[in-house]
C-alpha cells in the first residue's frame, strides 16, 4: 500500500494535480494527501463490490453534504 501511495503521489505532482502542491510539514516534506495507515479491504464477490460503491456514494449525505458526482466516473456495471 505504501508503495502505491509513494507512486500515485508522484504521478498527482507530475500532473500538477498534488491536492497539498506547496503545502509542507515542519520537517520539510510535502503533505501527503493519504492516510497515516490503511484499511485493506479485499471485495471477494459481487456484494461486495456494491456495497463499497453504496458506502462511498452516500458518505457526504451522511455528512449532511450534498450527492457528489463526478464527470469522471461511470456506473458500475455487475458482469453476467
């Protein structure tokens, strides 16, 4: 997972798209966008899948936040 974030945080700063481009800690490095640690979650099944997608989806309206959607995204579609 570190590696991932370590790679994902070069290619945002190659794109100029770092959400903390300028920001940096005490020490100097650059603020990262990630978490400090992570949760892995492994989807074995369809249910899985859907549930993530239903979790992510309505977080902001727990927030009391609007319904977010993005031009970016697409509808999951379950395979046959």
């Amino acid at each position: 997972m570190n590696q991932l974030k370590g790679q994902a945080s070069k290619s945002l700063n190659k794109h100029k798209t770092h959400p903390f481009a300028g920001v940096f800690t005490r020490s100097g490095k650059q603020h990262s966008p990630w978490a400090d640690d992570s949760w892995d979650v492994y989807f074995d099944t369809r249910a899985d899948i859907l549930r993530a997608i239903k979790y992510v989806e309505q977080n902001p309206v727990k927030e009391g936040k609007d319904l977010q959607t993005w031009p970016f995204t697409i509808p999951y579609i379950q395979p046959v």
